[in-house]
C-alpha cells in the first residue's frame, strides 16, 4: 500500500478488507506499506510483492517499465469512481488567490503522487504558474503531513485529496483554519496491480 497517511492509520484502514479477502480465500496476507511511493512501485515491478495499490500516476509508470503488471480492479467511494484534489491554504497566510503563490512555499505530497503532486501541478500550469519555477515546491511525504503543514502556517499553500480536508480537520486542533484556495480536476481512484507473472 502507498504511504499516503501515516502507516499504522494504512493498515487499520485496509485490515478488514484484507482480513476478510484472506479467509474467503484461504491464503494468508500480509499488509506491507512502502517506505515511499517510489519504494512501493520498485516493489511490485521487481515482483518482491504480488499485490500493490498505486496511484494512477504511478501504475502508469509502473506499468511503462513492466508491462506484464495488470490492473485487476479500483473501487467507488460515495458512488463515484473519481476523487477530487484541493490546493489549500492557512486563514492567516495572506493568500487570496493561485497568483500569490508565486515564489512562496508550496507543500506537495509526492513526486509520484497523483492528488498530492501530478493533479495540482496541472491544475497550476493550466493557470500560467509553473510548479517546479515559479512556486518553492516542498515534498512532505504524506497527505497528513501536507494538511499539518497548512494547519500550522508553516507554507504559503499545500495539496491533498480531497478527503484529507474533513480527516484533517477531525485531527489537528488547527485544522479550522485551513480553507480551500482552488478545486483541481478529479482523477480516478487507485489501480489495484498484479505483479507479473501472478496466476
């Protein structure tokens, strides 16, 4: 599973449904959260894994360098199988709009990371503003270290998925005083892999 929250909160998340997938049918199986988003998908194009639950970003990349990985599925959440990205930014930042971010700090999840990096750094270029010139871009890890980084005012502005913001809000005392700067375009949920050569 990709890191996109803290571990132990992945594999609480992900437990039920695996522990159920395991006893229907019969195989035991172990829930391993990769160091990074990049460690993940070493693992499932090297075959040190079997199963791997990428981002869309990522399976693409994934899936260039070995094409024998498969997509066996990804899920609906609320009805929907695409989920949303928000750029966010602190009460108190003096940030009004996508233009003043120009030359501030920016915290982006992951390089490989499609709601915490590729989506809102499309969502940026479509807006004349470069995410790699233009903005100090900061890659914090995870989507809950992103929302703390907002939270505390400690960057001009952050992206995350979209549920981040009630699940960060629920978490961090600050959380009140994050709001939403921009929308980005929704992107499909996470592509359930094989590793090659898995019957």
């Amino acid at each position: 599973l990709t890191p996109y929250v803290a571990p132990d909160e992945i594999i609480e998340r992900y437990s039920p449904i695996i522990d159920w997938v395991s006893e229907r049918v019969g195989i035991d199986i172990d829930i391993h959260v990769g160091d990074s988003y990049q460690d993940l998908e070493r693992q499932i194009i090297e075959g040190r894994i079997d199963i791997a639950v990428l981002g869309p970003y990522a399976y693409v990349g994934a899936q260039l360098e070995n094409p024998d990985i498969r997509v066996f599925a990804s899920h609906v959440a609320l009805g929907s199988t695409t989920y949303g990205t928000y750029i966010l930014t602190h009460d108190d930042s003096g940030i009004e709009s996508l233009e003043d971010l120009r030359d501030r700090d920016f915290a982006f999840v992951d390089r490989l990371s499609t709601s915490g990096w590729l989506s809102p750094a499309a969502h940026l270029l479509e807006r004349g503003i470069n995410p790699v010139s233009e903005v100090r871009g900061r890659y914090l890890g995870s989507h809950e270290q992103v929302f703390d980084a907002v939270a505390a005012n400690q960057v001009a502005a952050g992206a995350v998925y979209s549920a981040s913001v009630s699940e960060g809000r629920r978490r961090n005392p600050m959380g009140n005083h994050v709001r939403i700067l921009a929308k980005c375009a929704r992107i499909p949920y996470d592509a359930y892999t094989l590793r090659a050569g898995l019957e």
